[in-house]
C-alpha cells in the first residue's frame, strides 16, 4: 500500500502540474478544443473500447492460470485497429456537425491514434497490477504521465501554442511506454504448451464475451453522454472559451478525484477481482461489501476536501486565465462523487457477470444530463452543465442503490459512514477558520490553509482505512505462507 500511496501520489502531482502548465501555455479556447477531441475519443472508448477491457480484466487471472492471456491480448489489439478504423470514418461524417476547430486530418490522427496508444498503454501496465507487480505498474504509470507531460510541452513551445501539438505530446508519452508496459507484461505471462492455437477465437468464446460486453457497452457509451455529452452543448450555446474555462475547473477535481480513486482501486480492485472469481455467491457480496466499505466513506472525505478548499486549488493549480473556474471546481467534486459512486455499485454486476443490470439506470442517467443541460445551460450559463451533471448523477447512484444493493444483501454500515462525516466536519472547521484568518488572494495564505488541512486530511483517511489495510496485509500474509507450503 505504501508503493501505492507514492506512486499515485506522484502521479496525482505530476497531473497537476500538467493542468497548471497547459492552462498558462494555452488560452480557454484552446483549452476547449483539447476538451472536445478528448471527449470525442472517449465515446469510441467507452463505446467499443471499455466493454472488451472489462472482460479482460474480469478473466485475466484465469487466463494467466492456464497460459491463455497472450494469445487474447493479441487479439485484443487487433480490435483496437478496427475501433480506430470506425473512428476515423465516423469522424469525416461527425465533423460537420461540431466545431471542433481543427482541420479533418488532426482530428481523425488525434482521435485514432489515441484510441490506439492510449488503450494499449492502459491495458498492458495495469494488467501488471492486477497479477501483483505493483512496482512495475507504479514506475511505468508514472513514467507514462511524465514523458507524456514532456513531449507535450516541448512540442507547443517549439512549435506552436495549439490544442493539436499538446495532444500530439500526450499519444508520442502514451505510445512509447505502452510499448515499454507491454513488453514487460509479456515476460510475466505464462506461455501456453507447445500446442498450436487457432488464428480465431472460437464462436462459444466470442459469444461469452458479447453477452458480457454488449451490456457494459450500452452501459458505459450512456454513462459517456451523462458525463461528457454536455461538453458539445455548451460549446454551442457559450463557445469554446467557456466551454475551456468549465472544463479546467472541473479538471482539477477529477484530477484529484481519480488520484484518490486510484489509490484505492490499486489496492483493493485486484482484491475484489480475486475474490470474485470465487463460485460461492456469498463470497462474491461479502468481496463488494468490503471494497465498496473501504472506498465510499473516503470517498465522502475527499469530496468535502475538495469542495473546502476550491479557492486555493484554483489558485495554485490554474493559470491567470482561468481563476475565474474556482466555482466549477466544487460542481466537478459533486459530479465527480457521483461518478465513482455509480461506478461502485456497477462493481456488483460485474462481479456476479450480470452486466444487464446496468443497462436501466445508466439510460435514465444519460437521458437526465442531456435533458437537464439543454434546460440550465441557457439559464445559468456553464453553472448550468453542473447542476444537469450533478443532478443526473444522483438519480443513477440512487437507482442503482435499489436495483443492485439486494443482491449483496446490504451496503455500506452506517459506523463508517458517520466517521467520515464527523472527519469532514474537522475539515470544514479548519478551513473556515484559516479563511477568516488569512486572505486567500496572497500566495502566503493559500499555503498556510493547504498544508495544515492537507496534513488534517492525510491523517483523518489513515483513520478511516487502518482497520481495511490490516485486514488486507494479514490475508496476504497468510496467502503467501499457503503458497510457500503448497511448493
């Protein structure tokens, strides 16, 4: 856990930077137009892209168990190539309809060769986690982000202050680890025997996959248009420039939502997925019940953290262009809370390979963002996408609150859930009584506010996860001394 911690750590720093260093080198509007392509490739992702990676997840320890993950990641790569084929197509028909403000032949580049090198790079060095190589897993990620980071920088200040050269650093830092990520999760994978295997997946293999997958597409391809439809909606009713703005805000509570997410997920998703592949359905509640006991409460935490000090964060982590994005900061916290949570409780069907269940509440989800944005964007401007975000979010968490919750026989207890809201609490009282007592506008004081609260933070989650990480190092433990004794 202590790898983890500073790994993601890192990883959380290094996106920062990334996020104060693009908003000072490029202006709103550009800001919008890397918003737009990354929103873009992420429907084809989550469309065509996400299903697949789920199921590999799902099954990759067995493959490993008997030999088998080579021969399907193989596969894997080449649907990438027909995804990125679809892209490049659908792109020539979609770019008249959207001002993305790049020319056809970026666009289609930028897109295909994200969805290419991106998700090459976040199979391989994530795989590596979940077969317990943490610290390859940590240095490749953080190698990935540093290089992408660099690339990025060095060409716009070399060639031109633009979205495309930015994104254009990001896929050369994504593409060149994925192929460092991939060549060292091959040497950990287990060689099937000297048999030949078939140039083809057979039709009872594919046709497992589609059952499992079709679902997590319609489900995640909805959760894509509740989560980032709007961006299109708002750069046609306010432009690029506020769509830029919105999106800077709200990136830095994804930013540090996903750097606490993936702490966590690091730590405790490989668990769960172990656990899962268990046949007892019992076995399979009690793995979601304990992951999902450790995530929600410090997930409430650092919501509250966020939305406390959002003055300071924009301040420290934007450019002067954008200080103006400090309230979208705490409507990304909320939206973000939603997204996680949503995705917990998704975590039920996954385990129990019922993806079907997911469908219902992530088509009303889909329907609500879209509906409620076209409503108070016009009204309230770009506060209005968070409200329409943040509202939508909470119907699908509650939805699936009472679709799912039953089939685990019970959620969260209320005694953690309590700690956690008497730790926010602490938080709140120490950030209220810093702000009356410095001036948040000197780079003095938001020092002085981040860093104790910060440390009151750090210190109130190892609280909330002592009891899970000890729980967790003793089955370890005893897992390992089983495996010396089997040998």
């Amino acid at each position: 856990m202590i790898t983890i911690i500073f790994g993601r750590a890192a990883q959380f720093v290094l996106a920062l930077m990334m996020m104060r260093v693009a908003t000072t080198l490029l202006s709103p509007e550009e800001m919008g137009r890397v918003s737009l392509v990354l929103t873009t490739t992420a429907c084809f992702a989550m469309f065509l892209i996400n299903p697949v990676g789920m199921f590999i997840n799902r099954r990759l320890h067995s493959w490993q168990e008997n030999g088998m993950a080579r021969y399907y990641l193989m596969h894997y790569v080449r649907h990438l190539l027909l995804v990125a084929l679809i892209a490049g197509i659908t792109l020539l028909v979609f770019e008249r309809f959207v001002n993305f403000g790049l020319p056809i032949n970026w666009l289609i580049m930028l897109v295909c060769g994200s969805l290419l090198f991106n998700t090459i790079n976040h199979t391989a060095i994530p795989s590596l986690n979940l077969l317990g190589f943490n610290g390859k897993f940590v240095l490749l990620t953080l190698a990935t982000i540093a290089t992408s980071f660099f690339c990025a920088t060095l060409l716009v200040y070399s060639l031109q202050f633009s979205a495309q050269y930015w994104l254009l650093g990001l896929i050369f830092g994504q593409a060149l680890l994925g192929i460092v990520g991939t060549r060292v999760l091959f040497t950990q994978l287990k060689k099937t025997e000297d048999t030949p295997l078939p140039r083809v997946i057979s039709t009872p293999h594919l046709r497992t996959l589609f059952h499992f997958a079709w679902p997590v597409a319609l489900a995640a391809g909805l959760s894509w248009v509740q989560g980032q439809g709007y961006r299109y909606l708002l750069e046609g009713q306010l432009g690029l420039s506020q769509l830029g703005l919105f999106v800077a805000g709200y990136g830095i509570s994804a930013a540090m939502i996903v750097g606490f997410e993936s702490v966590l997920t690091t730590y405790f998703q490989p668990r769960l997925y172990r656990d899962a592949n268990q046949h007892d359905a019992a076995q399979q509640a009690q793995a979601w019940q304990a992951y999902a006991t450790a995530v929600i409460p410090s997930l409430l935490l650092t919501i509250a953290l966020i939305i406390f000090l959002a003055p300071e964060l924009t301040r420290i982590f934007l450019g002067e262009a954008f200080q103006a994005a400090a309230p979208f900061v705490i409507w990304g916290a909320l939206a973000e809370a939603m997204r996680v949570l949503a995705g917990v409780y998704s975590l039920i069907a996954h385990v129990y390979m019922q993806t079907r269940w997911l469908v219902l509440p992530n088509v009303v989800g889909a329907a609500l963002s879209i509906g409620s944005c076209l409503i108070l964007i016009p009204q309230f401007g770009a506060m209005g996408a968070g409200m329409g975000l943040v509202f939508s979010g909470f119907v699908v968490v509650m939805m699936m609150h009472i679709l799912l919750i039953r089939r685990v026989g019970g959620g969260v207890p209320l005694r953690p859930l309590l700690a956690s809201g008497i730790a926010a609490v602490v938080l709140w009282g120490m950030a209220h009584v810093l702000h009356s007592l410095l001036n948040v506008a000197s780079w003095r004081a938001v020092v002085g506010t981040l860093v104790p609260v910060g440390v009151a933070y750090l210190c109130l989650q190892y609280l909330l996860l002592r009891q899970h990480l000890a729980y967790g190092a003793m089955r370890d433990r005893n897992e390992n001394m089983t495996q010396v004794i089997r040998k």
